[in-house]
C-alpha cells in the first residue's frame, strides 16, 4: 500500500468539515480516527455560537488536530471592521488557524492580501480562493493568480473552493469536477501547498487518481473519513487499481 506520512504531515491532508458534532459523538469520533485528521473546520460562523467551543477545542488539541475557524465568521467580521476583536476572541479561545476566504466577494485583492499578512504573523493561515455562489464565472487564470498570491502573501496553505455541496468552484452544478482548473492549479503550484475542498466521494476518486495518495483534500464529513483513507490506500474498489495492477498509477 501507498506509504502514509504520520502527522504532523506536509502532504495527504485531509481537513474535516464540522457542522457542530455532538461532543460525545466528537470525542468518539477523535478517539478512534484522530490520526487520520490534520484539520478540523468550525463551518461557517458556528464557532461564535457554539456553547461548547471550549470543549471542541480541548478534544482537538488532545488529539493533535489542527481547529480552524471558517471563513464566512472572518468575512463578517472584516466587513464590520471588526477583525482585532475576533483575533483576540480567538486566540482567548485557544483558536491557532483561521480561514482567510472571499466566497461573499466583498474584499479586494489588496485588502485580502493585507489581511492574510496581519493574521499570519499569529495564526495559521488557510487562504481561500473561489465564490460561494456558482453565478461568478470561473476563470482558471483568475484562480491561479488569486492562489499565488495568497501564498506569497503568507498564508500556510490555499484552499480551492468547493463548498460543503460540491457543486460550485472546483466543480460543477452536477457536482463534476472542472478539470482545466484542476490542472492549471497543478501546472502552477506546489501541490503539497493546495488543499482541494471535496466534499464527495467521486470527487475524492478523481483527485486522488490524478495526483495520488497524498492530496490535500478538504470539507470531508466526519463521517467520511475513513472511508477516505481506504480511497487513498487502494482498498476501495474506486481506487484498487492502483494495487492490482502494482501502483503504476503512482502513490
């Protein structure tokens, strides 16, 4: 079988979406998978009304997963002026990765790029390029420029937008992926720096049979991820192949 990093890793990440897990459930799940999770996303804004953050966050950094804050709580907070009272909010709270995204277009390049400089200096930063709604045309040039620039920046990794429903960004309505944009975020940056939101199974399928086990892939359901890991070690029919025929499909 392909051979896994162990955490902390620097390639084959695979960030976890969650839409507010029951703690015991959350505990369970950590119990028993947290290896094979590098980052865990407070979707949206629930962090801020979550009466168990506090919780959440001592359950992941027991269990060595990265929290992240979602990217629509930081929007808000940027379009209020507000972005010094949620870093100390964060950071009281024992938040240490925060998600820089534009998916309400409300920030420009330039603001966008001064945001993910100031926040760098304290957090990790994920840098999200791509709009939550699939009326934004999607222009791979744009994209790479966005990504590029959000590296250079200082962002710690960029994210490619897929929504928690896979149907916008990176893919289509129908939920296929736009392979042109894929492959010109491939030809332009490092891969191990990309993580790519797939939400669905053949979305997983398809990345993880173009670029190998070690994709960066994000917004996988709690409930998905070890099923994931058999997509990424060959012990899925979607992705057997890859054994059967001796890995020449590459690891």
């Amino acid at each position: 079988m392909p051979q896994r990093d162990p955490k902390p890793r620097q390639r084959g990440l695979t960030h976890v979406l969650d839409k507010g897990t029951p703690i015991t459930l959350l505990e369970a799940f950590l119990d028993t998978q947290a290896h094979l999770v590098d980052y865990l996303k407070i979707g949206w804004g629930t962090a801020y009304i979550d009466p168990v953050l506090g919780e959440r966050i001592a359950l992941c950094s027991a269990a060595d997963v990265r929290l992240c804050l979602g990217g629509t709580l930081l929007e808000v907070s940027a379009a209020q002026g507000r972005i010094a009272e949620l870093c100390r909010w964060a950071s009281a709270s024992g938040v240490h990765a925060l998600e820089v995204s534009n998916g309400l277009q409300l920030l420009t390049p330039t603001e966008k790029a001064r945001l993910i400089r100031t926040l760098a200096q304290d957090f990790v930063v994920l840098a999200e390029t791509g709009a939550k709604s699939d009326d934004v045309p999607v222009i791979a040039d744009d994209w790479v420029r966005e990504l590029e620039a959000d590296l250079d920046s200082g962002a710690d990794l960029v994210i490619a937008e897929g929504r928690e429903s896979g149907t916008v960004g990176l893919y289509d309505p129908r939920g296929a992926v736009r392979a042109d944009l894929v492959e010109a975020i491939a030809r332009r940056l490092p891969l191990d720096r990309v993580l790519f939101e797939a939400p669905r199974k053949s979305q997983q399928v398809w990345l993880i049979s173009r670029f190998g086990s070690h994709t960066n892939l994000g917004n996988v359901s709690l409930e998905e991820v070890l099923a994931l890991e058999t997509c990424r070690l060959g012990l899925r029919a979607d992705t057997a192949e890859r054994l059967t025929t001796g890995g020449r499909h590459g690891v």
